[in-house]
C-alpha cells in the first residue's frame, strides 16, 4: 500500500513477536481508514463481532521512511524506495532476461527516484469549455467514416467520441471501399482506427496501407480525399501506422517516420502522460503546452527516422505533434515513462497544413473522465482529450 501510494508509514504494532505478527499466514486483513470515518468504521467492525480482533496498526507520515515500533519502541526503519527496489529485484531479473535488458534497468532505477511525483495534468485550455456547441446548435452534422479493417477494436469509442463533438460517424470497413459501396468522397472526415489489422503478421498497418495502395479503386479513393482541402484524417495506434505507410498519397507528410518494434521487445499496455505541442494539427488548436495522460496499447509503435538529420528536421518543421514526457514533465526516452522508446519522445506527427494527423496513443478510449484509470478530482465527465474531437467539428464549421 505504500508503494502504491508513494507515502511513508508509522506502524506500531501491539505487544508481542513483530515477526509473527506481520509474517502468519493467519487470515487477516489491512485496511486504510481517513480519521474522519474510523469511529463510523469501528462501529461496523464491532456491529459485526470483529472489535476484539482489530488494531489500530499505524499512520501515514510525509518522511519517504517505513517505521515499526512494537508498543511503541522502535523495532525497524527503512526508506520506502530501498524496500521497494529490494521487493522488485526478482521481477527485475527476470525482465532482464525476457525483455530487452536496457529497459528492464531504466524501470528498476526509477523505483529509487525519492522525488517522483507520479501522474498529473497541466492544461493550457478550459477543460469544460465545448467550442464546438455554436455548431452542433445549428443542427448540421457533417459525416466522418469511422475506417476500420480486420481485426480493429477501437472504432467502437471513435464512433462515440466523434459523434459526442456533433458528427454522424459511419462505420466503413475496408471492404466497402474495395468493392465499391462507399466512397470516400461523402465524408468531411476519415479516421483510422487502432487494433491489430491482420494479427499485424504482415507488420504493424502494413498490410492494411499495401490493400490500399495495391489497389486502383482504393488507391484513387484515398489520393483524392487526401487531396481536397476541406477534409480531415485521424490515424490512431494501428491506423497510424498505416497511415504513416501512405506516404506517398499524403501531401506533407514527408518527413513523418517508420514504425517498428518497440524497444522494450514487448507489448506494451500503460498510462502514459504525452505533452501537446505547438503544431498545426486542427485536432490540437489550442491545447500546446498542454500535459496530460492517455492510453497506450501497442507492439510497434517505435518511430523509426532513417537518420538523425531526419529527426531534427522532423522537430525543426513544426509537424512534431505529440511527445512522451516523464513525471516530472521533461521529454524523455526512458522506459517506461517512454512505452517504445521513440528518440525524442516522438509519439504523434501532422501534416504541414495540420489536416492529417498520427498518433500512437488513444485518445478515444479516455475522452470520458471515468475511462481514465487515474484522474484529477475536478475532471467531470469530459477528459481534457474530448477537446480533439471539437476542434474537427469547428474546422469543419
């Protein structure tokens, strides 16, 4: 519970063998209570027969040190990060030899970071602010095609999300534009959504950008929407993968990276906090500066530059659109604050005119507040990433 809680402990144990008291494996049970509700809970305890077999164990204390006393004389002391790394040293032997071991020593050394101060957000906008609400007032809604393939699992909280910001969202799947019953030029919007296209056996997007652009119909369908200046793309997680593979139908997208295998060599299913940057992304008007936490799900979402000229350039353009920054806010490398180890952070990239946008991280599966698995306690229903959704229905105007 302290580890979880990064706190320190005073515990004070009731008269007797420390050891035996702590180490039985008796039934039992340990419970935190807010000062404010103990005499409410050892009322129900008591209710309940349980008075006589329970003890007021101990308190919290803001020192960073784990104390036991027994009957209040001092029996052990220790920094809560030492017994922490001492408590994690076997799993970290054995992701040593799973997993890349570089990372696996990264995650380690975090456990002694005396100062971490865990997640949180800092938005550089009104997080209840609906700009999009003058819109939706006026009754239009302008449709986006909610693009999915085999094996995508996200277009569920796409569709709910876009339609929540006053979009019709359509569910399109790949087969619809390969044969011909839907075509691309109904829609304001196109987003591709996340999952695993394929298993991923053909790579990461891969084969679901070569159904594209090895077929005539498709590969027209895509250039032309990519083409009008009045439309919008979102790839996210697998649909940005595949995205970043149709290079060569989107305009200004050239100095956008390959994505390839994580660094850690492993799936990877986190909390991350990414930090908004300045970009012309229409889906990230107004929110630069801005730190927040978000889902990450991927296998290969490592962004692969073919040199470090490439990167600069990338950084120097402005298309750079999201990074991964640590707890402490800083753009950072290291695992796990950084789930694939892309250099710089690189997590999420625009186009020059900010109408195609890539992410690997998921926006739509926290958009509501209850959706995130932590939060601040003002967040209400909207979560600060419902603001993406917004900005393309104002675009659209």
């Amino acid at each position: 519970m302290a580890f979880a809680g990064n706190t320190g402990l005073d515990i004070n144990l009731p008269t007797g063998d420390a050891l035996a008291q702590l180490f039985n494996e008796e039934l039992g049970g340990v419970i935190q209570v807010k000062t404010a509700d103990l005499d409410a809970v050892n009322s129900v305890l008591a209710d309940n027969g349980l008075a006589t077999l329970t003890h007021d164990i101990g308190t919290l204390n803001n020192t960073n040190v784990i104390n036991v006393s027994v009957d209040s004389e001092a029996v052990f002391s220790a920094k809560r990060t030492d017994l922490r790394k001492l408590w994690s040293k076997t799993s970290y032997e054995m992701q040593k030899l799973r997993d890349n071991p570089e990372c696996a020593e990264q995650e380690y050394a975090l456990k002694t970071d005396d100062e971490n101060p865990g997640l949180h957000a800092k938005l550089s906008f009104d997080l209840n602010e609906d700009v999009a609400a003058p819109y939706i007032l006026k009754g239009a809604k302008p449709q986006v095609a909610i693009l999915r393939e085999q094996g995508v699992n996200s277009h569920v909280e796409m569709a709910a999300a876009f339609n929540r910001a006053g979009f019709v969202a359509k569910d399109v799947h790949m087969s619809d534009v390969l044969s011909g019953s839907v075509s691309l030029e109904d829609f304001h919007g196109m987003v591709a959504c996340g999952g695993f296209s394929y298993g991923d056996v053909l790579g990461a997007g891969e084969g679901w950008a070569k159904s594209i652009l090895f077929n005539d119909l498709a590969r027209d369908q895509f250039g032309n929407f990519f083409k009008r200046d009045n439309t919008f793309s979102l790839g996210v997680c697998n649909g940005c993968q595949m995205l970043s593979n149709l290079k060569e139908l989107i305009p200004g997208s050239d100095l956008w990276p390959h994505f390839v295998q994580n660094k850690s060599e492993r799936f990877e299913a986190r909390f991350s906090l990414v930090e908004v940057q300045e970009s012309p992304s229409l889906f990230l008007n107004g929110m630069a500066g801005s730190v927040m936490p978000i889902a990450v799900s991927h296998g290969e979402g490592h962004a692969e530059f073919k040199n470090q000229q490439a990167v600069d350039a990338a950084l120097a353009s402005g298309t750079v659109a999201l990074q991964y920054v640590d707890n402490h806010g800083q753009v950072t490398e290291n695992y796990p604050s950084n789930p694939n180890g892309s250099v710089a952070g690189i997590t999420g990239l625009t186009t020059t005119d900010g109408r195609v946008t890539i992410m690997m991280p998921h926006p739509e599966r926290v958009f509501r507040a209850v959706a995130n698995s932590w939060r601040p306690s003002e967040w209400r229903e909207d979560s600060p990433w419902m603001r993406m959704f917004r900005n393309a229905r104002v675009n659209v105007g």
